[in-house]
C-alpha cells in the first residue's frame, strides 16, 4: 500500500499508534482543553468552544490547501469480525465530493495495542483516504473527534491521524484534552512550535524544546 511505504520511508520503525508523541523524536504535544470542569461537558461550552479554536488553529496553521494529505483511521474489532461494518460512515460524512471515496483503502493489521491481546481477541482494520486538504470538512471533524470523551454529538471515538505527504507531517487530535505533531525534520514546524508556544503541555515541555533549541 502507498501509505505503508510512505510511513516506512519517512517515519522508519513509527509505531503509528498513541501515544504517537512518544514513538518519535521530533514533535510537540499542544494542550487544547484548558481548565476542565464536568460541568462543561455541554455543547458549546467555553471550554470545548476553546479546545476547537486551538484544534482548528493548529491544523490550519500547519496545513495548506492544496497539500495531498492521508486521513487514516483505525478501527478496532474482534478478530472474528462479527461486530466489523466494511462501509465506515466517517468518511462518507465529512468528504465534500462522494467521487474521492473512490480512493478509499482498507487493510487489516495485527491489534495496534498488543499487549491488550495476548489471546488474539482483537485486531485493526486501518482505513486511508488520500486526498487534499480542501476535500473535507475537516472543521467539523476535528469537533467530532473532541467531543468523544464528552457525551455530545457529532462524535468520532475511533482514532484519526492526518499525514501530510507535502510537508512530512503527523497530526493527531487524541481528544478534547489534546494533540500530537509529528515531523521528520524540526525546521518544518518550528514556526508552529513559536508561534503557539504557549500552548505546549507544560508536562512535556523540557522535551519539546530541546528539540528546537
């Protein structure tokens, strides 16, 4: 598949799994919900209001319109697939033109998470969708994916990562909480790494700035 050799060309032993910060040595873990309180868990709260601002900020910050992108979803299953739908609505919600469906792939892996399946019960149907940044509605996906935690739909619970073929990037919202940025060289997102500095998790932050510095 173009997408495995891609990610082995340029991301080589990347476990394309979270905590994706953690698998690779250039990134940066931004904070995007600030000052949780369970009693924002409400649409339109200021407080998701805040984790979409700096969800969408980031992704438009890092991305260009016209740059070629994989949408790559995992889902899990059991392994005998009774519970598997092959036609994975997601894709279908949020891509503006039915016709870029036609690129969509799918192949199945061994369980991402392998020390949860020591006895086989699960596994990985990958889904990759190649197309340009202007294809889909990628506002609204971002809001599905921070809602899952939340109790409020749209809600995306499966994990989504967005590879950047132009720029060799990786970007991935895990939830309201926060997000990882993946690059092969720091010199392309060290403006982004300046530029919204303050919104690094100050938990990783020593790490985060060696990288830079």
């Amino acid at each position: 598949m173009l997408l495995e050799r891609y990610i082995q060309e340029k991301y080589p032993n990347l476990e394309l799994r979270p905590p994706l910060f953690y698998n690779w040595d250039i990134g940066i873990r931004f904070e995007l919900g600030v000052d949780y309180d369970a009693e924002y868990a409400y649409e339109n709260s200021p407080y998701l209001k805040g984790a979409y601002k700096r969800a969408i900020t980031l992704f438009e910050s890092l991305h260009s319109p016209s740059d070629d992108i994989y949408i790559v979803i995992d889902v899990n299953d059991f392994a005998d697939g009774k519970t598997f739908k092959r036609k994975l609505n997601i894709f279908t919600k949020y891509v503006k033109e039915k016709s870029v469906l036609s690129k969509l792939q799918q192949n199945t892996i061994p369980y991402i998470f392998p020390e949860d399946n020591e006895d086989g019960k699960y596994r990985t149907h990958r889904f990759n969708l190649k197309c340009k940044i202007t294809d889909f509605q990628y506002t609204r996906m971002l809001k599905a994916i921070c809602n899952q935690d939340m109790g409020i739909n749209p809600s995306i619970f499966h994990r989504v990562y967005f590879i950047n073929v132009n720029k060799d990037t990786i970007f991935h919202v895990y939830d309201d909480r926060g997000c990882d940025l993946l690059a092969t060289s720091s010199d392309t997102i060290r403006n982004i790494y300046k530029d919204y500095n303050d919104w690094i998790l100050d938990y990783d932050r020593d790490e985060i700035d060696k990288v830079f510095k």
